[in-house]
C-alpha cells in the first residue's frame, strides 16, 4: 500500500513552517493517541503515520530531501542533500521517544506542572486558594458594610522565614531530578514523565527541616482579616481577596481567598435582581372606597402610596429609585408594591349586619364576580346540550 504525503499526513501545506508544522503534529497527536480512541482500531495505525510524518518534516535536511524524492529519499539506499547515504536519515517509521518528546510538554505541560527543559529548579509551589462564605442582611447588601472575619489559614513559618530549613537556610536542588521535578523513563514505545518521588515535584530538598513547620515552610493559623463589602451584592456575588489564601510550600506565593456572599431572606422585602417586592395588606374599605396607606423602605424610611378605588388583591404600585442599589453602575431599582386585600374576621352583630345590608344593595358592583358566573352558567347550559 503505498504512503501517503507526509503533508496531507498533518494536514499543511508543503512550505509551512517549523511551528506550523509542529502545531499541526501536536494536533494530531492529541486527536489519534491510542489512549483516546480504544474503540477505533485505525487510531494506532495513524498515530504512528503521523508520528512517522514529524520525525521527517520536523529536520531540516530529512525535510529538504523529502521535499525532493517524496518517500524515495529514505529508501533504497537514496541519499539525502548533505551526503549521508542509505538511511541516513533514519527510517520512514521514525522513532516515537525522538519526535514525542518535542512536543510532549505542550501536550501535557500543565497537567504535568509546566515545561521539563527549565533549568535553575522549579519555582516553589503556589499556595491553594481558599473559599469563606459570608451571610449579609438584605439591610448590610443595601448599604454595605466593612467586616471582620476569622479565616483558618496557613501562613509562611516565622521560625524559618517560609523556607522550610532551619534557621531560614536555602533548600538544594533535588539530586534524582536536577531541579526539575520530574523523572523521565521509557517503557517500551513510550517515554513517561512522572513527578519526582524523591522531591514531590518541588526541585528541591531540605537537608536539615524547620523543627516547627517541619520543612513545609508554612504553619496553621487563624487570621483576622476585614472585608469590604460593596452596596449592592447579592446571593452568589464573589469577593477576591489577592494573596490572602493559603501560604505556598516553601516561600510560594501565596492563593487567593474568595469571599461568597449569600443574602439573608428579609420578613418584609422580597429580592429580584434590583428591585423590592413588599406586600402590604390593606382593609376592604380602603380598597373599595381608595386611600393612602404608609409603607416601609430598605433604607429605615417611610413613603406614602394612594391606593385607587376599587383596587383589587395583588394590584402593584411602583415606587421609583427604592430598590437595591446598582453594584456595578446604572441606576438603583425600584420598590414594588403589592396590594392585599384583606377580609375582616371576629365581626360584631352590628357590622355582620351591615355587611349583609351592604350585600343586598351590591348586585351591580361587583364586575369580576358577574363575568364569572355568568360564564359558569353558560358552561353548564352547553353541557346540558
């Protein structure tokens, strides 16, 4: 069967250029890796092709030879441009540890904790980052308020100034990896990178460790820090704090610390987004006959709202601007305003009375009920037919 072109291989066309054509191998190898396609029996077969493609195209002179002979230069004893002859240039197959190895940091760098070829150790690990949920009042959301919390943390050694030697000492770089916080081992076809078992991944040892941190570089504590937080947060409004989280492992930066916010229910106002929702009960008689009725507001206040004639329960009022302040721009919500008409219960003689006198002069005032009825009476005259 003969060869494909080592171009339509990766997928480039034929003057790309060295990145371009090591992007397009890292692709591929990514795409077609066996480990990634076991119910694709073809995956192998085409991950070694184009394993087979980059080991060509990624040199120069196999590259220049292959550009002139095709697959002619590497076989039958072809000889290449700079006068190696019969294989000089290694086989079509390639060897996979050679053209792997170029790119596997980039395939697995930051799965793997960043590039192998660094020289002079790794840089020392980054401490975690921390997560501290806060309960706030509907009132501390609207105004906003500065508070003091207690965070159980972990901070930089005093005793060994967060180096993790005694005394503050410099720590060595790790002899099994030189620094690099990996070991490399070839198994067969392929070349596995693994974390340093002898300095977990740090680059470093520490020959004689801090008796009070024991070589971590960093102690447990509660600090105290105060937050601002901003008018205007909600349930699920996350506050950072840069550098305020978890100490690193042997002078690491340190993590940052997030605060969550989760806004207390109110016994009053009801959230959506910016505005308040607040319903208020009003008697039968102001809703029949209209009126002005006093209502509360976030900030401690008071407004006034008319109430037409004749308002019916869950009838809405607005009142502009007493909403929740705007936490990034934009103007402030509103306050609505629900109306619920509310039944009288505990009646005297007299207002029983009244109220059934009031029923007997009621036969027109009364639009919802007689619609209604009305459309009863005609539902079940059509079922009768």
């Amino acid at each position: 069967m003969a060869k494909r072109d080592y171009y339509d291989v990766l997928g480039i066309a034929k003057g790309a250029s060295p990145d371009e054509i090591k992007k397009a191998y890292r692709t591929k190898a990514k795409e077609l890796h066996p480990d990634r396609n076991s119910d694709n029996p073809k995956a192998e077969a085409q991950f070694k092709e184009a394993n087979a493609a980059y080991e060509v195209l990624k040199d120069a002179d196999k590259k220049a030879a292959y550009d002139r002979y095709g697959h002619a230069a590497f076989e039958g004893g072809m000889g290449g441009s700079n006068g190696r002859a019969g294989g000089g240039f290694g086989s079509g197959q390639g060897d996979f540890s050679s053209a792997f190895s170029d790119v596997f940091d980039d395939l697995f760098g930051d799965f793997m904790g960043g590039r192998g070829g660094q020289t002079g150790g790794r840089r020392a690990a980054r401490g975690s980052d921390l997560r501290y949920n806060l309960r706030v009042t509907l009132e501390d959301a609207f105004s906003g308020l500065q508070k003091s919390i207690n965070v159980p943390t972990s901070v930089a050694c005093d005793a060994c100034s967060g180096s993790g030697a005694e005394g503050g000492g410099e720590p060595s770089t790790c002899p099994t990896c030189s620094g690099m916080g990996k070991v490399r081992a070839q198994q067969g076809f392929f070349t596995v990178e693994r974390t340093c078992p002898t300095c977990s991944g740090l680059g470093q040892i520490i020959k004689n460790p801090c008796t009070k941190c024991r070589g971590a570089g960093r102690v447990e504590k509660e600090r105290t820090l105060s937050v601002n937080i901003p008018a205007g947060v909600e349930t699920g409004t996350r506050i950072r704090l840069a550098g305020e989280g978890e100490a690193g492992m042997r002078g690491g930066p340190s993590g940052d610390l997030y605060i969550f916010i989760e806004v207390k229910e109110h016994d009053l106002f009801e959230r959506d987004g910016a505005n308040l929702f607040c319903r208020v009960p009003v008697s039968m008689s102001t809703a029949a006959l209209g009126g002005s009725i006093e209502v509360p507001t976030i900030d401690g206040g008071r407004g006034r709202v008319q109430v037409p004639a004749g308002s019916q329960s869950g009838r809405q009022m607005r009142l502009r601007n007493k909403g929740m302040p705007p936490l990034r721009g934009g103007g402030a919500g509103d306050m609505i305003i629900e109306l619920a008409v509310e039944t009288p219960v505990n009646l005297t003689s007299r207002q029983k009375e009244l109220l059934r006198e009031f029923e007997d002069l009621s036969e027109n005032n009364n639009p919802e009920s007689s619609t209604f009825f009305s459309s009863v009476k005609s539902f079940w005259d059509s079922m009768k037919g």
